[in-house]
C-alpha cells in the first residue's frame, strides 16, 4: 500500500512538472531569450523551495575557463558578490562541478562564501548566506559538451528524486528554447548559441539589456578587445582598432591620469582592477561607465591578460550628484565624518554650527564645538562600532539651541543629522506642565473605570463610588438613586442620616420632587455651592439640608443607553465652589457610573432570577430518616449569572434505607438546569422501585443519551442498609467519595469510576463498603475540588487533609447515642420545624449542627470566600447510623395455610417483647394477609421479619417475581379485598425485589406512648 502510495505520488509529480513545462513552452514563444532563462530560472527555484537562483555561462575569452554570473533572482547582487565570476577548475563550487562532470550536484555552498574572503578594507563580505545553505546545480550542455549551469540555492535538505528530475527537465527546456533562438531568422549568419564565443547572443541579449558589457586585454600584446554589448556600451564601431589606445582615447582627458594610475596599481600588486570614469562617445556625448576586472598570470606570476567587465552609471552618477546637492542645502544641518573621525562634507546648515567648510574639512570633529557636547564623542563611537542608527537630543554650544542628531553608520565613517527641536522641546515642556495637573485626575478616572468594570453587583457600584469620587474631592455623602417602575428607590448610600434616607426612598421620579425631578427630566447636572442657595432654587425642599446635615451638593443625572436610569448625588460638609474642571470631571465619571449601575442592575435581576430557579430545582429540605443524619451545602458559581447543573439528594427508602445521591450536569444555563430537574425526578423514580445502584445509572444513561449527543452528566448513586451496615454505590465519571471513620481515618474509594452518563453503555460497577456505625460518608461535585489552579487529585489530597485537621477530627467524631436497643423518641407533630421527616432529638440536633459546622470548614478550606469560582459546588455529608441487632427479629416460615397462624403468633411474642402491644392487633392482621397472599399466589421459601426503628416495619419475603396488585374485588368475590386491607391499615407499604424473588412490606408509626422509656 505504501509503495503504491508512493508511486502514486512520483507520477503525481512528473505530471504536475511537465504541465508546467508544456506551460512555459506555450507562452514562450514571444519571449526574448533572457526572460526564457529567468521564468526558467523562477520554476526551479519555486520547485525546490530555494532562496534564489542563478545562472552561469562560460562567456570570458576563448580557453579562460571562467563561468560568470549572467543572470540571477530571488537575492539582491550584493550578497551574491561571491559567484558573480568562478572558475571552471575549482571542485568545491556546485557550478563549476556540474559544468566539470556534466551531471547534477548538489554540495554545501559555505565553500563558495569561504573562497569570497574579505574585502579589501579588511570587513567582511556583505554576500554570505546562511550557514545551512546548500547548492544543487545542473549543467547547461550543447552539442560540444556543457557550456553552462542553472543552480538553485536552497536549504540543508536534499533534493528529493521527482525535484531533481525536474531541476533537470528546466535546463533542457532553457537549453531547446535558446537552440531555436540562436538558429531564428534574425541571427540566421551566426552559428548557433552553444558554439558562439564568449558575449554572443545569448549573453548578449542580457548585457545590453543591463546597458554592461565585457572585455579582454592582452598586457603582453596590448589588443583590446570588446563584446557587443561593451561596443553599444561606448558607441565603438565595429570596425574599431584592437589596440589599449583605442580605449584611452575614449576616457576623460581628466580623468585618464587616475584610470592609469588604477590601471598601474592592478599590474603592480596583481590585485583586481576597479575605476569610474567618464568616456566620450564618437558620436558626441559624454556619459560615466564602471569597470572591473581581474588579472590572469602565467605560471611565473607575470600578467598575461586583464579580464573584466564594464558598464553604465550615467545615471546613478547624476543621482548621487543631485542627493549630494540636495544634502548641501536642505535645512537641517547634515555633515559626514570619515573613520578617522575628520570631517569629510558638511553642508550650509551645519557650516554655521561647526565652522566653514574651507577651514574644518579634513580636520578632527571634536576640535570643533562638537568636543563640548557632552557624552556626544561616546555616542558618535558606539553608534559607528555597533552599525546600528542612533538618535537623541543635544545642546550645541555655539547658539544654546536644542537639536535632535540622528547617526547613521556608513561604509566610510558615520553620517550626523541635526534638526532644530528648540520650539518643539518648549511646547513638550508647557503641555508636560498640564499634562502633569491633570494626571492626577487621569489616574482617578483610570482607577474608578477598572474598579467598575470588576463591579457586579449594585452593591459593588456603592463602594466603587464611595471609594474613588468621594475621597480625591473631599466629599462626605453619597446617594444613589434607582429610577424603577416611576419611582426613584435608594440602591445605596455614604453619610446620610436615616430619617433622610426614609424621606427621599420611593420619591416619584418626575413630580412632587423639584430637584431630582429636573435633574432626571432634563438629563442635566445641578451644582449647588451652599445651603442658602439650595432654599432659594427649591423653597419647596427647604427643610433638606439640614435633616441630611450637608451644604454643598452636585446631583448628576445617571444615563446609559440613552435611557434615564437614575441620580447620583455627591455631598459635602461645609460650602463648595465647583470649577469649571471639576464639573467637566462629575459630569463625565457620572456617564461610567450610569453604565457601571445598569450592568450591575441586571446582572442582579438575572442572579435574583437564577438562583430562585436554582432553589425551585434542588430539595427545599433534605428528609430526616433514622439511618442518615444529612447536611448539605449548594454554592453556586461567583462568576456569570447562569445557574449549573448540581444537584443531590436524601431518598429514604423501605427496611430504613436510604438513597444518597449527588450529580452533576456538565455545562451552565436554562438547558442543564432542566436536564438537572429531569434526573431528579427520574433518579427517585428509579429508587422508589427498590433498583441496585448499577441498574439505576444504566436508566439515568438511557435518560441523558435521549437528551442529545451533547448532553453529560456524572452521578454518584449509594445505598446504605442500616441492618447489614453495607453501603453499595455506584458512579458514573463522578469524583470518589470520601469515608471517614468513627476513629477520625479518612479513605478516599479510589476504585476507577464508569463513564459520565450519556458517554457510556452498561454495566455500570458497583462497589459494597462495610461500614461502621457512626461513618460519615462525604459526597460532593468537581467545583468543591478543582479549579483553574488545582487539579482534582490535588483538591481531594486538600479536603482530606482538612478532615483530618485538629478543628476536622473534633467535627467528625460520632457524638454518644442512645441505648441501642432503643429507638430514637419523635416529637409531636406541633414541635416538628418545616422539613421532610420528624424532628431529630438531642443527639442527633447536636450532630446536625457539627456537620453543619464541618461542611463550613470544607467550604471555607476549600472556596475561600475571596476566590472567584467558575462552577457550582455541592457538598453532602452523612452520618450513617445502623440498626441495633436488637431492633430486628426474622423467622422462616413453613409452606401452607400453616404459615398464617405462625406468623400470628411470632408477631405478638415480639412486639409484646418491644412493648408495642398497641400494634399487635394491626400487625397481626397485616402479616396473616401478607402470608396468606404468598401461601396463595406465590411459592417458598417465605420469611417474617420485624424491625423496629421510627417506625414499625413488618416484611414478608418470598422465591417469586410476581408483584402483587390492588385491584377492585366485586361484590360476590370471596378474595381480592387483602391488599385494600393491607393499604389501609398501613402507613406505607410496597414491594421490593429481592437476590431470591421479592419482599413485601408495611410500615406503621409507632405511638409515642408505646415507646418503652
């Protein structure tokens, strides 16, 4: 499969490649012969992901062996100063090779950059490439072997085979297209490109196009000879003499004395030829042209010929001559200084501040005014030894002005700028004065706009105020006023008597209250400066100043949104008089703390909403059974008004167990508050049916995947029999319990959890824990125990460690029970408070209220009341209390009509032992209808059993699955009436399934008087 894959790919390629050939050779067409080499050029530097590409040809004079750089892209030429000329015979260079071997290569290019070497003044070279850069080169072949090479420079990876081929592909393109070119009607007389001597067409075209052009001199012979490119260059015609004459005659006449001298200097030192110089044309016209060439040596070290190239800087001369003149009469002043430090141009500007140009040029900057700049010299320095710009302000001494020198380090020295900042550094100063008044008031509007984008509740927006308006302007009172259903009610208050407070809440907001109403009506600030000026605008409100004990007032409207929402009333002890800045300021930080109260305002109607829908879906109070002593704590999240999906609950059951269950719906909002109050009503729905933990999660599951793929949820389900002592549980991807033993050890069931509900299928596992009378068992959701800076391992490790703290054994220790042969005495009903079950006595009142304590001590240990929480948080905790052995009596029964009357006569044995003969009657006729109805409708084995707790329980177990029914007997049936008569002797009664079959049972309440004391 892979290698399929992998020819797949090749094929790919080949077809992706020749495409793009096919695609060049169709618009080619019209081309000249140097774009056909550059879109060449650009295919195989774009195939390669290659930095740049050249092009070199062997176009020196006839037996040089010298490849030249002729055309190149994707670099500027300077860094490419290292591969403008090379010589075929030097191995290392990918082109020379590729020329040498007429194959591709591909090699390091740091040989290239090595061979470059300094330049002449000692610095580095300005073309060297990257380090990791390497060449892959082909050759350029013609009849007669190769004659070029197209090179890609690219990275350290080696080109993949499909990239070689098409690196290989491109110069047989370039090479056919040039074929065709070389052999077109327009150069028809000459031979075709590949047999062309140095500077034919091809080279040519490029030159010419460049306005460059080659050519050779024998120092020995003293022929010149010229390309084509070189004889347009300088208007030469072809019928020139070859001789080095002919080329002196072209220069300058002032200019020959330095070309011969470079000329000399080059034979001397045998070092590389360089001048510019101008050259007259025979036609006439005058122009500047660059040349540079190298010398060749025999094999005693004596020139033989002088190689090189020239060409046209007419233009960039002219340039340099108009920035020069531009330079020398702009207004800044502009001076240059060599590196040695002596100045070599300064301008008009900066004549007037160092000196005239006749008597400082060639002398030492800092003998001038320069030297007496302070630190000048030691910026001046660091700037040219660093290379990088540098700019700051100076005093010249010479006129006591301000200037700003910008250093510019240049090949030759440094460069220095000077602008006059005088005028500008005054006005910097005059507004740094004003800026310097108003920060002050800048740093309180930044202080009262961060402290109220962190205040929520309205309350927050009081203190906010309170504590960033009132104090920087000295005032003493604070009154803010909500604009709601017509009338303006107090939201909160600084320094305000109450009687005033009375007298002002519930004010209409625009009638019966001149200066409010105005204020609110008109949208417009009131600033009253004293008492008498308050009474003289509002006679009608004269009393007001005194009751509020203040003098000076400034009332700000409160809008946001375009909508009047309130006032805001800012007071002060004795008389004030508001500037025009002052009230400028009132007036602004009013508009932030409108915006600040209406976002506070709903945030409180949407949290006021949230947690009355929070309240209506979790248990208005958890039931009292005699099994479990309970607790709990719900904190919803600190952060965001959107209600989370955490709920629990106490589920008393028959034989006095008990259901203890904890959830969490992931996410927050309406849609996990609803889901939250589905799986509570499923989840009691589920135990009130007597299911095992694992069946109850394995419906909750089918319950949550109904709800949508998107819908999770995590569960925790226990049971705990109080006769046996085993709590069994289950729990679906909800975090583990914690178990705290009467001796104070702490246990965390470590026992990997299923799934979340909606993320799994059934089974779920359920885990049976033998527990002690007396254990707590503490449930809660993820929020008690993770957050954005813990994880949950670590918050668990926390919360047992806050169990097992000193103030955490004192909380856990079991308090004294009662005698346990005993039940725990009710109360009568009028002495019961509003909860689900009957009034705990002493004991269990005591143990109430320790485990409201530790729940405080969780919540307090774990939430710190500063912290910002992002999820609700449940905590549950339990004491499980089991029955005595002395509470419970059990009896095998025999099969038959026999088995009624056995029952009978256990019934009134024990419950006369109990002393409840007051129930003997009753239970008597419940347990004969109980077996009766087993002797009848069901199979053995059966058995009786009596607990005795709150309540009276009497069960009657059996091998059969059937549930019995009430149904409604007719008048002439002899049965069908004992489960009516079942149903109204008992308080409650139901059926169970059981390991063997099921269980059938009744309750009934004890009578207090029957209670032995």
């Amino acid at each position: 499969m892979e290698q399929r894959r992998g020819t797949d790919t090749a094929e790919r390629s080949r077809s992706w490649g020749d495409e793009r050939l096919s695609l060049l050779s169709a618009v080619g067409a019209a081309l000249t012969d140097r774009e056909v080499m550059r879109h060449a050029l650009d295919q195989a530097v774009s195939e390669l992901g290659g930095i740049a590409g050249l092009v070199h040809w062997s176009c020196g004079p006839a037996g040089s062996r010298k490849l030249r750089l002729v055309l190149a892209s994707g670099l500027p030429l300077p860094v490419l100063r290292a591969w403008e000329e090379i010589r075929q015979d030097v191995a290392p260079l990918a082109p020379a090779r590729a020329v040498r071997d007429g194959r591709f290569v591909w090699i390091p290019a740091a040989a290239t950059e090595a061979l470059a070497g300094p330049r002449e003044d000692g610095r580095p070279s300005s073309g060297i490439l990257p380090a990791a850069t390497t060449v892959a080169s082909v050759p350029l072949i013609g009849p007669d072997g190769p004659v070029g090479a197209l090179s890609v420079l690219t990275g350290p990876w080696e080109p993949t085979g499909e990239q070689t081929a098409f690196l290989q592909a491109v110069g047989h393109w370039a090479e056919r297209r040039l074929a065709r070119s070389a052999a077109g009607p327009d150069e028809g007389d000459e031979p075709p490109w590949w047999q062309q001597r140095p500077g034919g067409p091809v080279l040519r075209q490029s030159l010419e196009a460049a306005k460059a052009g080659s050519w050779e001199w024998g120092v020995r012979t003293g022929e010149m000879r010229w390309d084509r490119a070189g004889l347009t260059l300088l208007g030469i015609p072809d019928s020139y003499e070859r001789r080095i004459e002919s080329w002196i005659d072209l220069i300058h006449p002032e200019d020959v004395p330095r070309v011969m001298a470079a000329t000399e200097k080059s034979l001397r030192e045998r070092s590389d030829y360089e001048a510019e110089y101008r050259v007259r044309r025979p036609d006439g016209t005058t122009g500047w042209v660059q040349s540079r060439a190298h010398l060749e040596l025999d094999e005693h070290g004596e020139p033989v010929r002088m190689v090189g190239k020239v060409w046209d800087t007419t233009e960039s001369r002219m340039a340099r001559e108009s920035v020069g003149h531009a330079l020398r009469y702009m207004s800044d002043a502009f001076f240059a200084v060599n590196r040695e430090w002596r100045i070599t141009f300064l301008n008009v500007e900066a004549e007037r501040l160092i000196g005239p140009a006749g008597q400082v040029l060639g002398r030492p900057l800092w003998e001038g005014p320069a030297g007496d700049v302070p630190e000048l010299e030691e910026r001046c320095r660091r700037a040219a030894a660093g290379g990088r710009p540098a700019g700051f302000d100076i005093r010249w001494p010479t006129d006591g002005r301000w200037y700003h020198i910008r250093l510019v380090s240049v090949p030759d020295g440094l460069t220095a700028y000077l602008t006059d900042v005088t005028d500008r550094r005054t006005r910097a100063a005059r507004r740094a004065e004003a800026e310097r008044a108003g920060a002050e008031q800048a740093a309180r509007i930044s202080e009262l706009s961060n402290a109220l984008a962190d205040a929520v509740t309205t309350r927050d927006v009081v203190d906010v105020v309170a504590a960033h308006i009132l104090p920087p302007f000295g005032a003493s009172g604070l009154l803010m006023l909500s604009l709601e259903g017509g009338r303006l009610n107090v939201v909160g208050s600084v320094g305000y008597p109450l009687p005033f407070l009375r007298r002002i809440d519930g004010v209409p907001a625009f009638e019966g209250y001149r200066l409010l109403n105005e204020v609110l009506g008109a949208r417009r600030p009131y600033f009253i400066p004293s008492a008498e000026e308050y009474e003289r605008l509002f006679p009608d409100l004269a009393g007001n100043p005194a009751i509020a004990h203040k003098n000076a007032w400034a009332v700000l409207p409160l809008t946001a949104s375009g909508n009047a929402i309130g006032t805001c009333s800012i007071s002060f002890d004795e008389p004030r008089r508001f500037s025009a800045d002052e009230r400028t300021l009132l007036t602004a930080l009013s508009g932030m703390v409108a915006q600040a109260l209406a976002r506070a305002r709903l945030y409180d109607t949407e949290h006021a909403r949230a947690q009355a829908l929070q309240r209506g879906l979790l248990p208005r109070a958890l039931p009292t059974p005699a099994a479990v002593t309970s607790t709990v704590r719900y904190l919803p999240a600190s952060s965001g008004t959107d209600i989370g999906g955490d709920w629990y609950d106490v589920i008393p059951l028959s034989a006095e167990r008990v259901a203890l269950v904890i959830g969490d719906v992931m996410g927050h909002g309406l849609a996990e508050a609803a889901t939250m109050g589905r799986l509570r009503t499923a989840v009691h729905t589920l135990a009130n049916l007597e299911l095992p933990p694992d069946e109850v999660l394995a419906h909750l599951n089918e319950v949550v995947s109904d709800l949508g793929d998107d819908s999770y949820a995590t569960c925790l389900y226990a049971l705990y029999d109080p006769v046996s002592g085993v709590c069994s549980l289950a729990r679906a991807g909800h975090p583990p319990p914690l178990v705290v033993r009467p001796d104070g050890g702490v246990e965390c069931l470590d026992s990997e959890p299923d799934p979340p509900l909606g993320a799994t299928e059934p089974p779920f596992t359920t885990v049976d824990l033998r527990l002690p009378d007396g254990s707590l068992l503490v449930l809660y959701t993820d929020g008690l125990v993770e957050s954005a800076t813990r994880d949950i391992d670590t918050g668990i490790a926390e919360c047992a460690q806050a169990l097992t703290s000193e103030r955490g054994r004192l909380l856990t220790s079991p308090p004294p029970r009662p005698h346990p042969d005993r039940p725990h005495p009710d109360r009568p009903e009028q002495d019961r408070p509003e909860q689900d079950g009957p009034e705990q006595d002493g004991p269990d009142r005591a143990d109430h209220e320790r485990l409201d304590r530790l729940c405080d001590l969780l919540v307090g240990a774990m939430l710190p009341a500063q912290q910002l929480t992002a999820d609700d948080t449940a905590l549950l905790i339990a004491r499980l209390h089991g029955l005595a052995p002395g509470n419970i009596a059990g009896w095998p029964l025999p099969e038959g009509p026999v088995a009624a009357g056995l029952a009978r006569a256990h019934v009134r044995e024990q419950l006369t032992a109990w002393g409840l003969q007051e129930l003997i009657a009753t239970t008597e006729l419940l347990a004969g209808e109980l077996v009766a109805n087993v002797v009848r409708h069901a199979r053995g084995p059966t058995r009786l059993r009596l607990i005795r707790s709150r309540s009276l329980l009497c069960e009657v177990s059996d091998a059969s699955p059937t549930t019995p029914r009430i149904r409604r007997a007719a008048e002439t049936d002899e049965g069908g009436r004992g489960l009516q008569l079942v149903s109204a002797l008992s308080q409650r009664w139901g059926t169970r399934y059981t390991a063997e079959g099921k269980c059938i049972w009744t309750e009934q309440p004890i009578p207090r008087t029957g209670t032995p004391s």
